[in-house]
C-alpha cells in the first residue's frame, strides 16, 4: 500500500526530460499518459505505463476532465478535479447552495 502522503502528481507522462534524459519516476508518482492515470508501484520506473503493468497501476481511465497547473482551470464543470502544481493538492470543483466551488479532496 502506498502512503497518500507519498502521492505526487506529475502531470502528462514524459519519457524524456527537457534536457533529453530519459525521466525516471518513483513510488506513488501519478501521470496522465494516453487519456488515462497511472501510478508508480516502484522506484526508478523507466518503462512507459502501458507497456510494463508490473510497474504502473491504472489509476483512472478516460480523464478529460483532469487538470495540472499552478492556475485555476478556465471552464471547469462539476467533477473536475484540478492539482495546483504549486502546492500539490487536488481539488474537485463541485456545487452546492451558494455556488461552484474548488474543495480539496
């Protein structure tokens, strides 16, 4: 089992690094990868997340309404879920009777 506090979430899945390294990711780092969410099962993962399910788990599957950035996405709608890239928290945009929201999950 992984620790939640353990679960860092990267964004879409790159195989290189901007410096052309190949991007290593470790235990619990979650990617978008082909519309859908996997997590790292391991440290030092360098196979892309179809190709070895030893090493990645399918988290979620058919994310269109999954956002990764340090802004506000511009036209959410209700279920989306948002991580803020500047402090790693995860938000669901949700309604209730004041209003929409983001609230943490």
């Amino acid at each position: 089992m992984i620790n939640q506090e353990k679960i860092i979430y990267k964004g879409q899945y790159k195989q290189y690094d901007s410096r052309g390294f190949q991007q290593i990711y470790n235990t619990g780092d979650v990617v978008i990868y082909d519309g859908n969410q996997y997590m790292a099962l391991q440290n030092n993962v360098t196979s892309i997340p179809t190709k070895n399910r030893s090493q990645w788990r399918l988290v979620a599957q058919n994310i269109d309404g999954f956002h990764y950035s340090a802004t506000l996405p511009i036209t959410p709608t209700i279920g989306d879920r948002w991580v803020d890239t500047t402090n790693g928290r995860m938000y669901t945009y949700t309604e209730d009777k004041t209003g929409f929201h983001w609230v943490e999950f």
